[in-house]
C-alpha cells in the first residue's frame, strides 16, 4: 500500500542512460540524491524478515549516490556499473569519503562477478528498466543468499507544484520530445507498476519529494535528459527550451530575475522489495 506522501527537499536529478564518456561529470553534478525513507525501507524489510547485513551490491550504480547511502549498514558494499567512466568518478567520491568498506568495479548487470549465494542485498536505482529482465533475476537468485533481499527503486517524472507549469512540462516530455525517449521509459512513466520482481514475498511503497531548485537549475536539469540530447540532434538550433523557460518564467513570476524564481518540482518515488526463500 502506498506510504503517506513525504517531503524532502534534495538536489535536483538527471534520468540516466547508458552515458558516454562526457557526461559522467555532469551525471555526478546533477545526482539523484535519495531520501533517507529509501533506506529505511530496504533496512526495515531486510530486519523483519530475518535478512543479514554482511555483503551487497548496487548494480548499475552510477557514481556511486546509492551505493554509499548503504554503506553504514553493511560490512562490505560493492557498486558495479556498466560504464568505466562512472566507475572512475564513483571511486574518486569514495576516497574523498573515506568508505574503507566499499568498492566499485565495472561489469553487467546480466554477468555479476560475485561468487554463488554471497549477497544479502541487491539494489538497483533508476536501472532496473533497462535491464534485460529474465537475464538479471537469474544472476540476482544465484548471487543471493537465501532470506538475501532485492531492491529496485527510482523517480518518476517531475510533476511541477503549478497546475499551469505541470502542463507545459506535460507537453514538452511526450510532445515535444515525442519519438525522443526510450522505449523502456513506459516503466519510470508508470513508476514501475507493470513490473514485478521475481520473489513472492514483496511489497512496494510509494511517496513524495520536494525538489528545491531556481529557474535555470530546472532548465539544466531538463537540458540533461538524453530524450532532450537525442531531440537537439535531430532539431539542430531548436529554441524549444528555451521557449519553455520563458513561458515557465512568465507563469512563475516574470516581475523576478529568473535566477531567483523558485521551480520547486514534486517527484514520485518508488520502491519495490522482495525476499528470496
């Protein structure tokens, strides 16, 4: 059943694909920082359901924002992503934390290079999506421990607080950007409601965020989305955003400097757990 809606305020976030070399830095600027309600509900599903607290993996980590949210309650926590480039810049944030008990390696999510039976906990944020699904359940039931636990969770589409503003964001993501997206984007737009994991005892939970951000903060934000990379080469010199931050600006206050308009934005997040027998 749904959680009662939450607020907490964090850093702006950019959707993720598979990045190329450039645009690690930025997805490390522009990082998802989850709430701390995410933690609690993998630590709280793991402890009421007899789990441990020795071994995990975040796969598909990124650089590194959900993997050290984790490092406290584990014994040894690994990341692994697909990209050597994120890897690069999530060992880089590991040292400058100073996490002794946390590593990061490149590798797939379809290929785990852990050892049979050797995880309590498996996470994947804002991934899980883009993985070839039979593949990954397979690896996650030969890595986990039996009682070992699976969490996937993610953001869905931002829903700005102003009706007005809600609708030409609506317009600008499947109008304007239409033909742009992935087609495993259905799965963030329905907040992963059309998946399932592979283990009979699960839930999921539901709630809110507020997003604090300025103007161009939300812009940037936007600018980042590979739907909206994607549009710009096949609309070289477009003005399409742009014109959404003019008209956002306008609805938003056109009387105030558009550095100091708030365009605080609500997000839906979303997590869903199972246990393996």
């Amino acid at each position: 059943s749904a959680a009662p809606q939450e607020r907490y305020c964090t850093r702006f976030m950019a959707y993720r694909l598979v990045e190329k070399g450039s645009q690690a830095l930025a997805y490390a600027q522009f990082r998802p920082i989850y709430p701390p309600r995410i933690k609690e509900l993998i630590v709280s599903f793991i402890t009421s359901n007899g789990g441990k607290f020795n071994q995990m993996v975040d796969v598909a980590c990124g650089s590194g924002q959900s993997t050290f949210d984790m490092a406290g309650c584990f014994n040894t926590v690994h990341g692994i992503d697909i990209s050597q480039e994120q890897v690069n810049q999530a060992r880089k944030k590991c040292k400058e934390l100073k996490h002794e008990n946390v590593e990061f390696r490149t590798g797939s999510a379809e290929d785990l290079p852990f050892e049979d039976e050797s995880m309590d906990l498996v996470t994947c944020a804002e991934a899980l999506h883009w993985f070839d699904f039979n593949k990954f359940y397979a690896e996650v039931d030969r890595i986990l421990k039996p009682k070992g636990v699976l969490a996937a969770y993610g953001y869905g589409f931002p829903e700005p607080k102003h009706p007005i503003c809600g609708a030409l964001l609506t317009h600008f993501i499947w109008d304007t950007l239409k033909g742009c997206w992935a087609d495993r984007i259905k799965y963030i737009a329905s907040n992963y409601r059309d998946l399932e994991l592979p283990y009979s005892k699960s839930e999921r939970h539901d709630f809110y965020v507020d997003t604090a951000m300025k103007l161009p903060d939300a812009i940037g934000f936007i600018s980042s989305w590979s739907a909206y990379q994607r549009y710009c080469e096949l609309n070289p010199g477009s003005t399409a955003l742009s014109d959404l931050e003019r008209d956002l600006h306008k609805e938003l206050g056109y009387d105030v400097p558009k550095e100091l308009v708030d365009a605080t934005i609500n997000y839906p997040v979303f997590i869903l757990l199972a246990q393996k027998p």
